[in-house]
C-alpha cells in the first residue's frame, strides 16, 4: 500500500504510533529526496510535539543505522568503546579519554562533534592543530584505529547519512530540543561505529541543553534503552554543568588544557570528570575491577608518559602538527568581580554564547572560527572574591567579537554571601 505522508503526520498529530514500514518510507524516502523539507519538517514537529514509543525509537535508529555504512571491528580481541557527551562548556573530556584508554589498550573508534548552540565540539578545537584531519574514508579510519587503538573522526556522508541531512534540517527549523530525535541522532552514530560498550556524560545545570535532573534522566535512560537494545553496554555519568569545566573554554586553550591533563598537570574538575567516565569503560572491559583499580592504572599511564605519547600518535597519524599549534590571541580583556563575596552561581549558557561571538562556534552553518579564541576562568562557584579581581580573561583575534563576548560573559556571574560547595557529579 502506498504511503501517504500527510496522513501520517496527522496520525502522529493525534497520539497515534507510526508503523515500521511508514517511517522506513518517510526517513528513506527523505534521504533519496522524494520526500521533500518541508513534509519532513512537519513530521519533525509531530514527533516533537508528541513524542514516540520505544518501538518507534528502535526502528527509527535502525533505519537510521543502516542508510550508511557500518564499523565492523569483530575481528579483534579488544575491547572497542566510546565515549559521549551531551554537550557543554570547557568540555575537553573526549580529548583527554580516548588517548588515555588506548594507552590502556582499549580501541576507540571515536566520532566526534561540531560545536551545538553554545557548547563547543570537540572535532572544531582539533582542527585547531594544523593539518589535523578528521574527514576520513571509513575504510581507512577503521585500519587507522585498529593500528593506534584510537582515531577521531567526523560524521561523513558513509555513516548514518539518514541523521545528516535530518539533523540539518532540525537545526534550522526548532526541532533539535526532542528527546526521541536526540536519541535517535546520538545513539545512530554510536552504534554505527561498531562498538561493544560506551559511557555517556549527561551534562546538568545552567550550561546543559537539559535544564534539570529530571529531564536529564528522561533523556540519559533512553539512550542506555537504545544501546542496551542494540546490544552496546551502555553506562550514565550525571555531571555538573553549572559553570565551565577546566580552568579554560574555547578552541586550542582547551587542547592545551587537555595536554597538560595527559601530563599530569590538569585542573581537578576536568581529571576527576574524565576519570570518572574514563573508569567505566575499564570497568566494562575487565581492565579494571573497580574505580580505585581504574584510576590507579590510568594515573600510572599518565605519570609514565604512555597518555600523552599516544595523543602525539593520534594526532600524528592525523596529519596534525603539533609543533606548529601555537594560537596567541591578538587581543585579550579582563573581567573584574564588581563587588565582594562568593560566587553563587553562573549563566554558562549565556557563557557559551559568549564564546561563540568570540569564534568558538557558529551562529550560522558557514561561520568561520577563531583558532585563538576563549577564555580564562579566574575563580568558579563558591570561591570567594574581592572587589576589583580578575573573574575571566577573554581572548580571540577580533576586537569586535571579543567586545561582544566579554559583554555576554560579564553579565553571567552572581556574586552573594553564601558559602556553597557545587557537586561534580549527580549518581
Ligand atoms: N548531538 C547529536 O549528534 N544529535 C542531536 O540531536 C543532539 C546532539
């Protein structure tokens, strides 16, 4: 029987389930082109407005899966994992997990992100690393990670194409904000990779796209759902996203930052973070018995320079030269506390827009980005401060931009009286 789009967006639009055979025709028909944007926005908004059911979440991933082409590392005895974050701001977790485990000797056959709204992409701060490539044919990425243990690379058109041109089409018409499409989006990729367990960071607090716990577990629980059914070991870390992670934000300040955790040298927040997810992969491969093991081994492969050498590895195998990555910012601006007190809280969305108007991110799909940009994090929640001392400095190679940033960061910051201690993690 043929489909009849409309009447399908009508059923969702009532509270009815699209069957396997109808959203294998809307989501291929969409790739191939016989269905056009703006049927598919309306569906888009019928499942975002409505919701689905697990069934429809499973399928909808499977079609998505199988409009591109697949990672198949059954052949090696280790074990291939992943991990992803939902997003946020000083993040540099994945740059600092993925070399670290493969000195572990865990493969990881990581796909990585451009910046999202406010947060910033890990793909975006390695191509600050000139000649660093992540545009790699899958054939040639899969011998590259089975050589190093680790390669990073971009979505291209051979994996999940289906999640492509949809994602772009979400972006530009309000529908990225769903729970079943970000599932669908997210757990497509991962699982196309071919791996056998992951670790999600599910980033909470005012940088997070999620605005609470609650919405954050809604989100968390389906995607460990999505991958337990795909047959992928799926773990959950709650952290905090109520302020920067690091002691830096931006582009290349947040790859050096990353070095020096692969030194031994990083902030406590970043190390903790990344330990903490970096542990439950150990975990699922039997490399470690428990967190205590885990960090005793990871510590040991960073005090021992194994961490960092494997970095160079990647980076090299990449194409990328290190050598050459030295991003001074032209201009710089300080952010004074205009009060005394303690810091109460942050607006790290409003932060992260703040980054992106400096050139951290895109506003529009073609925006260029600033190497050099970020900034400095002086002081963070519950520190005290004094009239007139640094809480931020900004940098980038635009005066324009800069100016536009520092405003939006300056105003994020709210300075009290109370003593608070921020947790890290919610579980
Ligand atoms: N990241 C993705 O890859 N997809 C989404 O929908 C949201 C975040």
């Amino acid at each position: 029987m043929k489909m009849i789009p409309n009447d399908i967006i009508a059923a969702k639009n009532s509270g009815k389930s699209i069957s396997e055979n109808d959203l294998h025709a809307f989501i291929g028909g969409y790739v191939t082109g016989s269905i056009d944007d703006a049927t598919m926005t309306k569906f888009l908004k019928a499942i975002f407005d409505h919701g689905m059911s697990n069934d429809e979440i499973y399928t909808m991933v499977d079609i998505m899966i199988h409009s591109g082409k697949r990672m198949d590392f059954g052949h090696i005895n280790d074990y291939v994992c992943d991990k992803h974050s939902i997003g946020g701001v000083g993040d540099k977790t994945s740059l600092v997990i993925a070399p670290l485990l493969a000195s572990a000797g865990l493969v990881l056959p990581m796909m990585a992100g451009r910046s999202l709204g406010h947060t910033g992409g890990t793909l975006d701060k390695l191509e600050t690393i000139p000649g660093f490539n992540a545009d790699i044919p899958i054939n040639e990425f899969q011998k590259l990670v089975e050589s190093n243990g680790c390669g990073i690379m971009a979505q291209t058109s051979e994996i999940c194409p289906a999640d492509g041109k949809i994602y772009a089409l979400r972006d530009v018409t309000g529908t990225v904000a769903s729970v079943p499409l970000i599932v669908g989006s997210i757990m497509s990729k991962k699982i196309a990779e071919g791996i056998q367990g992951l670790v999600l960071d599910i980033k909470v607090g005012s940088g997070a796209f999620m605005p609470n716990l609650e919405k954050a577990t809604e989100l968390a629980e389906m995607l460990k759902n999505v991958g337990e059914y795909f047959g992928v070991t799926t773990d959950l870390v709650y952290t905090n996203m109520d302020q920067p992670l690091g002691r830096y934000a931006g582009m290349w300040c947040e790859v050096q930052e990353s070095i020096d955790c692969l030194q031994g040298r990083g902030p406590d927040d970043t190390m903790a973070v990344s330990l903490k997810l970096a542990s439950k992969l150990m975990i699922q491969s039997g490399k470690a018995k428990d967190e205590v093991d885990s960090n005793a081994i990871l510590n040991e492969l960073i005090k021992n320079g194994s961490a960092y050498k494997k970095f160079e590895e990647i980076v090299a195998t990449q194409g990328g030269d290190l050598v050459s990555a030295n991003h001074e910012p032209v201009y710089t601006m300080d952010i004074f506390a205009e009060r005394d007190g303690i810091i109460q809280s942050m607006d790290t969305t409003q932060i992260g827009w703040g980054l992106v108007d400096m050139g951290c991110g895109r506003k529009h799909k073609d925006d260029n980005l600033d190497s050099t940009a970020g900034l400095e994090c002086h002081r963070k929640i519950g520190n005290e401060i004094q009239e007139g001392e640094k809480l931020f400095t900004c940098f980038c190679n635009n005066e324009d931009k800069l100016k536009s940033g520092v405003e939006k960061i300056a105003n994020a910051v709210n300075i009290g009286t109370e003593s608070l201690e921020l947790p890290l993690f919610y579980n």
